[in-house]
C-alpha cells in the first residue's frame, strides 16, 4: 500500500530520537507520552491484580492465595487504578493536548513539567517495589488507622503506601501548578475563558481540586506517617485520639480526588461527542459551570464516606443533602450530552463508541450512587459489592471509557496515523460487554449482603453464580485490552494516514500537522469563536498564513528533572528507615535534591530557536 | 445500510439486558442468609421502604435516559448522503433551566423521606426498657455483653422476639462493622468510641452476620449469628449461660491452664469482670452452634482442627501458645521452630482440651 511508507508532514529529521533524548525530554508533547505509557503499564497491572482476585472469588473457598496475598491485592489495585492509573492517564491529556488546543508552544514550566513526570515515575516504582521486599501494602486502598498504625500492620507495607502517595502527591502538586498557570497565561490571541475548549475548562477545574485537596492528605499522611515512625499520637485511641480523624481527612481529599479521575473523561466526551455529531456541544456554558459545580461541592459531601461511623443525624442529613445536590449538575452534563447528539450526523467510529459508553455506563454508576446517597440505604449497601459495583460504573464504565475515547480520538494526532477502526469495534464492543459482565451482577452480590474485601466465602452464602460471571466478565475485559494493545501498536506503522484534521474536528489542536513539529504551530492562531477550525473550514474564517512565526523559541532538553525527582523520591522513600537505619538515605536524597536543583537553577533555561529544515 | 446501525443495537442490547436484569432483581432473586432486601425487622423495613421507592425512581430515570440516548442515536444516525453540516444550535436557556429544575425537584422527592429515616434510624428505639447488648469488634471475633443480665458470650447472641435490642457498639484493636443484613443496617465499630443502633426481631430464626470494614487478615472470618427465640426461651437460655458449669469439667482446667489457654480465655466466670479479655469468653462455648467466629460449626472434630492450627483455619489468628511451650525439655513438636504457625501442642493434650471444652455448657 502506497500510503504505509508516505512519509509523514512534518517527519522532524531534526527531532532528536533514543533513549537519552526521552529522559531529558520537556517537551510537553512526549511527557504527555510517557505519562500515557508508564500510566497504561501500570493499568495492565494494576488489571493483573484485579484478575487473581477474580480467580480466588470465582469458586467458593477458593485457594488461589492466601488471605494476606488478596489483602495486598485489593489494596494495591485500587492505589495502582486511582493514583497511577487514571489519575496519569489524564495527566497524558493534558501534558499533549492542552497546550495544542489553547494554542500554546509548551506549558508555563515545562522543566517542571519534566520533574512531575519523573517524580511520578519514582514514586509508582518506590511504591510497586514493596512487592519485591515481600511487604506489599495490605491496609486497604483508605487504610483507615488504627489498622494502619505501627499495632495493626508491623512490617513497612504501610509504610511503602504512605510514602509512595506522598511521592505521587509532590507530583501531581506540582502539575497542577504548572497547568493553572499555562491554562490562564498561555492561551492564543482571541481564546478567552469562554472560548477554550471544554476539556481544557475540565482541565482547569482538577488542577485547582488537585492543588487545594492533596494538601489535605498531605496532612493526613504525615499524621500517620508520624504514629508510625516517630510515635506521635494522632490516630491512637488507646492515647484517646478519634481514628474518625483520619477519614475526615482521608476523604476530604478523597471524595474531590472522585471528580479529578471523572472530570478529565468528561472533558473528552465533551469534545468527542459534537465532532462525531458534527454539531456543536448543547449548552457548552452549563456544561462548564456544571463542571465548576461539582468541582466546589465536591469538597462539601466527604462524610458520605462515613455514614455508618455513626456522625449523628444533622451531619447525616446534610451529607446526605449535599450528596444529593451533586446529582443535578452531573444530570445537567448528561442532558447537554444527549442534547449535543441530538439532531446531528451522528458516525460511530471508535471514539464516538467509547464516548458514549460513557454516557451509557456512567448514567448507572450516578443512579447507584444516588441509592447510598440516602444514608438509611448506605447503611445496608456500604462497604458491600454493591459499592464496588457503583465505583467501577464510574472510575471503569466513566473515567476507563471516557480515557479511551480520547486515546482513539487523538491518536492520529500523536502519531499521524489512524488506529484501526474494526479492532476498535472489537475492543469497545469486548470492553463493554465484559465490563457489564463483571460489575452489573456485582449490585446483586452487594444486595445479597456479599461484604467486599472478603477472600474467601463459603458455598452456602449463595454467592457463587454471580461471582462466577463476574469472573468470567473480567477475563473477558482483560482480552480486549489486549485487542486494544495490538491496535495501538501496529496501526503506528500500519494504520492510515491521518492528515491534520480526521475527524473534520472543531478545536485547535486539528489546526496543526500530525504529529504536531516540536514547537506545535508554525503559527499561532488567531482566535474569533470557541471553534476556530471549524470556523476556518465552514465559515470562512481567515486561515494562518503559509511559513512560520520568526522567533520561536523551545526550551532545551535538561536531564536535571530526573536528577531533581530521584532527590525528592530518596528523601520520602528514605524516611520509613529513619526509626531502625538511620535517617541516611533520606540525607542522600536530600544531596541529590540541592545539587539536582542548583544544577538546574544554572542551566540556561530561555531555550533555542529550532532550525529551519523544511 | 445495516452496518452503520449495528452500533445502536449493541447499545439497544446492552440496554434491555440491564434492564431486564434491574426489573427482575427484587422479584426474582433468591432469599439468601445475608440478603438485604427481605426485611425482618422494624429498622430494615423501613430501610427497605426508603429502598424501594429509590430503586423504583432510578430505574425509571435509567429507562427514559438511556432510552432517549438510544432513540436520538438511531434518529441521527448519519446516512452518509449528507451535503452540509446540520444546524449548528449552541444551546436552549429555557431547556437548560427545566431540567436542572426537574432535576432539583426528583432530588427533592427522595431527599425528604431519606431524613425521616435517619430521625427514624437515629432516634431513641421505638419501645421502653430495650434488651441492651454491648457489642466490642475484635480481630477476629465479637464479643457480646448483657449488662443487665451482667453475661458475657462470643459470636452468638440470643435475643427474644418482639423485644427491641439496643446495641452499644465498639471495638478495641481497629474498626469493624457491625452487621446482620436481614434485621438492619450496620453501624461501624470503633476504638474508642460507642455507638448506638437497634432494632427489634419479629420473626424466629438463626440470622448470619459479618464484619463488613476490612480489619485485617481475616476480616473476611469474622462472622457472627443471632438466634430470635420465644422470650420464655430466652429467659431459659439466660439462665443456663449464668449457671454454674458441671463440676466434674473441673477435672479438665487443669490442662487448660497448663496449655496457656488460660492467659486468653475464661472458663469459670462470665461476668461483667472477664469482659476484654484477648480471646473469646469459653465458658458455655459447648452451648454455641459454632466455633471460631461463625465459620466451623461446633463439633469436636472440628475444635481439634481449630485448636491445633489456627492459623490453618483463620490466617494470622491470634491464638499462639506461650513460648514456654516450646521451651522445655521435651519440646513437643516442630512448629515451635516457626511461633506463628500452630500451637504446637502435642495430640493428646489436644484431645484433652477438646473434652473440656465439650464440657462447657
């Protein structure tokens, strides 16, 4: 075929390629990559663990593993999903896409931006290397004190889980900074506020939900941190300190982390939904401010969490009121969805599958969540299956399909070319079946009274058809995602070529070729509307003229970042040794960070003027 | 052409498998020992009203939602003869406003019952003089006291029918959840704190329930039984945990003693001043159905292969016997090499142990 070997627009002969070039990389474009690649490894086995907890619960007594074993793999499943999965998954998004849809050369910060990925990287790797020491984490993915203080888990497990979120915290804060400040600074002539896409206001509003709520578990951890190390007093009851403390502050970081892993995927529908109805999105001003709403009452409904704690009934009333509320924005999100399509020319490719998957999927997880919002019905489904149903209809059925719809959608903007639309089909139609598979009987165990976290139950509780399926259904997940893989990997060579614009597209990112160059527009666009390639191509809106902006100026590659973040992930990693080893590694760290950072500090940091070759 | 419409009728598939799955669920399913949708009691009754009315709304808002997304896609579908871009609307302030009011208002409609049944759940028990039973978690068992019987027992509790029971429930090692699905929702354990819940049993019968807050390596054998009996019964069964056990078991406490056993649980008393202990109370242990936290039913078979290796049974039980079992001359077996595992207790002071406890009643 004619088109495998055409050579791309834009094949940078410049570009720098190898392994050295990736590690000091701060381009936002690849950062965005290695976020997605280090994110979807971590899915695959953050998924592995999932599966050998599907296999012990498929029989009645089963014996797969041990009791201790499925404690650590709940455990690290639900850390791996939430905090290395989903959570960098969107990061990816956001490093590639949201500078090339403000129409943005790279993000305010991009050596920092180069730090958070490598303190990330640390930090998965510091916490996933508790199984190699044999003590994984196994106080559950909250691990609520006193189970997690030094008397209820003795070995370092916790402590790998504390330290390694704290890593992963550094991290994130540090994003959320830099995507603040690119977000409100750096936007193309003419996008005002109400003109930037909607997964760029998504964007926003997680980056200030990530910056005001890590600190809360910041504070949290240290506190168990500290009973743990150094034998303060903050979580022990037996020295009349309330254990509830720690899940106030475990879920008032918790519940807005929810709308950090839901709202990025919301962005994406966002934008996939009006491309694949050719229509613009309905409403577009209520789905942001709605976006805003659950961000601002995402902070207010943490004791939802803590119904049966027994917090008495005005706190139950108010939880349960606030709860309820956020039910009306995020149907206002579906009803503008739904709204959008109507009325367009709708085409099924394979982002437009997945992105109404989630609509379908993530209507259910909202409707259950409703069901325990009423704190009498929480008291008999809390901490049943029927809460591991709800939370995968909206981290799985929401965030997974909504993550995948934009991995299809803007693929051929990474690469160039397009993923294969037939092994899409099959990956969304296995997704979808074997997700529903899986988790749609999983209300039934929870209403049958099925308490989660269980690794064992007997064949009299009844539980044992609808474990089966469920089991069946995870394999069947686990297999497209391989379907996904293949994709993924052989339609970069294979698949078509892309041109800028696929999907006859509305936003600025499909402005630019694909792959964007290194400085992603030779011109800066000038912005009139909220949908400047559209306007270009069906409106008659000026187009940016031929050749490229003098000046422009691209940040040179720095190998700091990684030494930086080694620093920053010794100092915390190194903290669990202080009470036994001495508090050496952690002073190493701290070397490595001050010399990293003067480094750094004396780099040239006004970069270079890429050359012409082309 | 039929492909472009093959999408819809997964989505319309997926769709009507769900919902018929949703529709048959409270009608079809099986009554189960821990299913919370068959109410026995006062408490769950009227949690499963509240359920009910919820479950019902929902699933009426499923089937108009998705079933108008499944309507607009199979209307819009693209028929590929398209010359033009459809009409660009941008949005309908008036729509806008009358959904999110509707919105407000369905919300409303389950929000107001939802607080008359937390004033319910959470006011003080619906009659006088309820029978009180202190609840304390502990990995891995329950431990019950009747303060005004001054009784204590483990992992099975008796209450009479028809009398309200009001449940003081704490813990003292970490949080646990306290729960019998079929008679109420479940209030969680905590160190430290004491928490009320109750409800009153009208049916007879044996009901199960488990931990439900993880507590550790065997969160997941921590289970627990109640036993409705006629009051009468009770009364009856009251007297015989308070009754003095047969003299002639005295004969076994000597190798009970010997063997640790003593240093975790009490066989002669079970009073309010053996309450706490590190293991569960034995004193009427031969009267219970069954041993271990609800997980072996109690025959002597089955106490030899409890007391022998624990941990065998329920991972990192903390039943272990002293060391200086293992210290003597004579050490009786290998797994004093490992302290963790078994109670390296030679077969026929097992044996012994077993007839003392099958004593206890």
């Amino acid at each position: 075929m004619a088109t495998a070997t055409h050579t791309l627009p834009h094949a940078h002969a410049a570009e720098p390629t190898g392994i050295w070039s990736w590690i000091t990389t701060v381009d936002h474009k690849r950062i965005g990559i290695l976020y997605g690649v280090s994110a979807f490894i971590l899915f695959m086995t953050g998924g592995v663990e999932a599966l050998i907890m599907r296999l012990q619960l498929a029989e009645p007594d089963g014996t797969v593993v041990s009791a201790q074993t499925f404690n650590a793999l709940f455990t690290m499943h639900g850390t791996t999903m939430i905090f290395m999965a989903i959570m960098p998954l969107g990061a990816a998004f956001f490093n590639y896409m949201v500078p090339l849809m403000i129409g943005a050369r790279d993000v305010a910060f991009p050596r920092l931006n180069a730090l958070s990925y490598w303190v990330f990287f640390f930090g998965a790797l510091f916490i996933n290397s508790s199984f190699l020491f044999g003590t994984p984490p196994d106080a559950g993915w909250f691990a609520y004190a006193p189970l997690s203080n030094r008397t209820g888990s003795p070995t370092h497990s916790v402590d790998f889980w504390i330290l390694g979120l704290q890593i992963l915290g550094v991290a994130s804060m540090m994003a959320g900074v830099n995507f603040i400040v690119t977000i409100l600074n750096m936007r193309a002539p003419g996008m005002t506020l109400m003109r930037m896409p909607v997964f760029v206001w998504m964007v926003l509003v997680v980056q200030f939900l990530v910056v005001l709520a890590f600190p809360i578990i910041t504070v949290g951890l240290v506190f168990l941190m500290f009973d743990r190390l150094f034998g303060t007093n903050f979580y022990i009851p037996e020295a009349g300190a309330d254990p509830l403390l720690y899940q106030h502050l475990f879920w008032l970081f918790g519940h807005p982390e929810v709308y950090i892993l839901i709202l990025p995927a919301m962005g994406i529908v966002s934008e996939v939904l009006p491309t694949f109805s050719r229509k613009p999105l309905f409403g577009a001003e209520f789905v942001i401010f709605s976006g805003i709403a659950i961000g601002f009452l995402g902070f207010g409904v943490w004791s939802h969490h803590m119904f049966t704690t027994g917090l008495g009934p005005v706190a139950d009333i108010s939880f349960s009121f606030t709860t309820m509320m956020i039910a009306v924005p995020t149907a206002v999100k579906i009803f503008n969805w739904i709204a959008t399509v109507w009325g367009g020319q709708l085409r099924f490719d394979t982002p437009m599958l997945f992105a109404l998957g989630f609509v379908f999927m993530f209507t259910i997880g909202g409707l259950s969540g409703f069901m325990h919002a009423v704190p009498a019905i929480d008291l008999q489904q809390q901490d049943t299956y029927f809460i591991v149903a709800h939370f995968h209809y909206v981290l799985f059925g929401g965030s997974i399909l909504g993550l995948f719809g934009g991995i299809y959608y803007w693929y051929p903007k990474f690469t160039g070319r397009l993923m294969d639309e037939r092994l899409g089909m099959y990956h969304f139609w296995g997704t979808m079946i074997g997700f529903n598979m899986t988790f749609f009987p999983m209300h039934f165990l929870g209403a049958d009274g099925m308490p989660r976290r269980i690794y064992t139950y007997h064949a009299w509780e009844g539980w044992s058809t609808w474990n089966m399926v469920a089991t069946v259904g995870a394999f069947i997940i686990a297999s497209s995602q391989l379907i996904f893989l293949y994709n993924y990997v052989t339609s970069r060579v294979r698949g078509k070529v892309a041109g800028n614009d696929p999907w006859d597209a509305a936003t600025l990112e499909w402005a630019t070729s694909s792959p964007p160059p290194e400085w992603d527009f030779d011109r800066i666009p000038q912005v009139t509307s909220s949908r400047p390639v559209f306007d270009m191509k069906y409106h008659g809106a000026p187009k940016p003229p031929p050749g490229r902006d003098e000046g422009i100026h691209i940040p040179p590659p720095s190998y700091w970042p990684i030494i930086v973040g080694l620093g920053i992930a010794m100092i915390f990693g190194g903290a669990m040794l202080v009470p036994t080893k001495g508090p050496w590694v952690s002073i190493t760290g701290f070397v490595i960070f001050v010399g990293g950072t003067f480094g750094w500090v004396f780099q040239p940091g006004y970069g270079y003027t890429p050359s012409e070759h082309h | 052409m039929s492909d472009k419409r093959a999408p819809i009728f997964g989505f319309t598939a997926v769709f009507l498998i769900l919902a018929i799955l949703w529709i048959w669920y409270p009608f079809g399913t099986p009554l189960l020992f821990q299913s919370t949708i068959f109410p026995l009691t006062d408490n769950a009754e009227r949690t499963q009203s509240v359920y009910a009315m919820v479950y019902w709304i929902t699933l009426v808002i499923f089937l108009v939602v998705e079933g108008l997304l499944l309507y607009t896609l199979f209307r819009f579908r693209a028929r590929g003869d398209e010359k033009a871009p459809p009409a660009q609307t941008h949005g309908h302030t008036a729509l806008e406003v009358g959904w999110t009011l509707a919105t407000v208002v369905l919300v409303l409609v389950m929000y107001v019952p939802s607080c008359a049944a937390i004033r319910y759940h959470q006011g003080p028990p619906p009659t006088p003089n309820p029978l009180v039973i202190d609840v304390t978690g502990r990995q891995w068992f329950w431990e019950f006291y009747y303060p005004d019987q001054d009784l204590t027992t483990a992992n099975e509790i008796v209450v009479p029918q028809g009398r309200t029971v009001l449940f003081h429930v704490s813990a003292t090692d970490v949080i646990h959840s306290f729960w019998f699905p079929r008679l109420g929702g479940k209030r969680d354990a905590v160190p430290g704190r004491t928490q009320p819940m109750w409800f009153t049993p009208t049916e007879l019968g044996d009901f199960h329930g488990q931990c439900t807050e993880y507590c550790g390596s065997s969160h997941a054998l921590m289970k627990m039984d109640i036993k409705v009996v006629p009051a009468a019964d009770f009364d009856a069964w009251v007297a015989q945990q308070k009754a003095p056990s047969d003299p002639a078991a005295m004969a076994g406490f000597g190798v009970f003693a010997a063997s640790g056993c003593i240093a975790c649980h009490m066989t002669m008393q079970n009073d309010k001043t053996v309450l706490h202990m590190n293991g569960p109370n034995l004193m009427k242990v031969a009267t219970r159905g069954k041993i271990a936290a609800g997980i072996l039913d109690n025959t002597p078979e089955n106490l030899k292969l409890w007391i022998s290796n624990p941990q065998h049974v329920k991972p990192d039980a903390k039943m272990n016997v002293p060391a200086m079992q293992c210290t003597g001359p004579g050490t009786p077996d290998a797994c004093c090499r490992d302290v963790q595992i078994g109670n390296c207790l030679p077969d026929a002071t097992v044996d012994q142990l077993v007839a003392y406890l099958e004593m206890m009643k």
